[in-house]
C-alpha cells in the first residue's frame, strides 16, 4: 500500500472525537475483551436516532456499529466540491468489499445539511451512486445528526465545512483508523482487512 496516501491513527474512543485535527498517532490502551469495547463504543456513540436512505429509524450504535466494522464519513446531497467524489469512490470500495457489505460491514455517510436532505433525497442520491444493502445515508432532526458528528469530529458551522474524512473502525476491538475518503479504493480496503494489524 502506498502509505503517503492514507494517514492512518490507531485510537480509542475517548480520543475519536480529537482524530479530525491529530496529526499524530495515539495508541489505544490494552485490549480488555470484545465486550468491554463494545460496552465502550455504546456509551460514546449512544443511540441517537437516525433516519437513513429508506426512511427506517436506526439507533446510532445498536443498528449500525455494533458487532461490525464500520466506515463513517460526511457528505451531503447538494455539495458541488468533494462529494461527489467521495461517494463515487466509496462505491468503488463498496463493490470490492462485496458479499461482506451488511454482513460483517457497513458504510455510514452523515448528511452534513439535514435540513435539506431528507430521506427521500437521500435516496435518489444513494440510488444515483449504487449504494446497496449495507450502505446507510442517514439524516434527522438537526440536534440529532449533531450529536452523532460531534461524536466523529465533525460538528460543523455550515455542510461546506465537513472534511473529506473517513473513519474506519473495528467495534469488537476499539481499533479505528482515518484516512481521506477519496484514498485509492484498494487501500481503503486494505485497512479494513488490517485494521486489527499492529504491523499495518
């Protein structure tokens, strides 16, 4: 993998939130069992209530993070910088994850403008990019999609200001990882596969 093309943090949760403006890595503390990490991943993420694509309310933690790896990014419908791109690239991710898409992974996109995209705008965009089962683009009442982004780094004061981050995490062990969300697709999924690897 060409590492100048990922900047990868191993963490725990109580320092994701600090991943957006890190530039260095942060070891996460010693393993304590898949439970304890996911007990952990519960309480900082909490069961904030969504809304995704299909107009389905899922619980933050308990419908899409738990017992998953999970990639998490922000974007929104009507962006005319980076979106597009992204989106277009984590549907490139999204065909070479294959099968394990909403089995053993999910892909999460935050709207960064919740005002304006509504689950059914929300829809014809996932549609428009091949997003298939597995994939969530979620939205909801603004305090609610807030909460989740402070929860990631990603509060914003208007959708322009979102990164091009995507986050990478393993619930199971508390391992998470960032990189930009238009990194090649095949080292995109290269952490994935190696999350877990204390030589990656």
């Amino acid at each position: 993998m060409k590492r100048l093309l990922v900047v990868t943090l191993q963490v725990s949760l109580g320092l994701l939130a600090a991943l957006a403006a890190a530039p260095v890595v942060a070891e996460a503390p010693p393993a304590s069992g898949a439970k304890a990490n996911e007990d952990a991943a519960a309480r900082y993420f909490t069961n904030t209530k969504l809304v995704d694509q299909d107009g389905k309310v899922r619980h933050f933690h308990d419908d899409l993070l738990r017992g998953k790896k999970v990639l998490i990014n922000v974007a929104f419908t009507s962006c005319k910088g980076a979106c597009p791109a992204m989106t277009a690239n984590l549907a490139k991710v999204q065909r070479l994850l294959g099968a394990r898409m909403g089995k053993e992974i999910h892909i999460i996109t935050v709207t960064a403008d919740p005002e304006n995209d509504t689950p059914a705008v929300l829809k014809q965009y996932a549609d428009r990019h091949g997003a298939t089962a597995g994939w969530y683009f979620l939205t909801g009442a603004p305090d609610d999609v807030n909460k989740v982004l402070g929860r990631i780094g990603g509060l914003l004061r208007k959708p322009e200001d979102h990164a091009t981050t995507l986050y990478v995490g393993n619930l199971s062990t508390g391992n998470w990882v960032k990189t930009q969300a238009t990194s090649r697709p095949e080292d995109i999924v290269y952490l994935v596969d190696h999350l877990d690897d204390p030589k990656r």
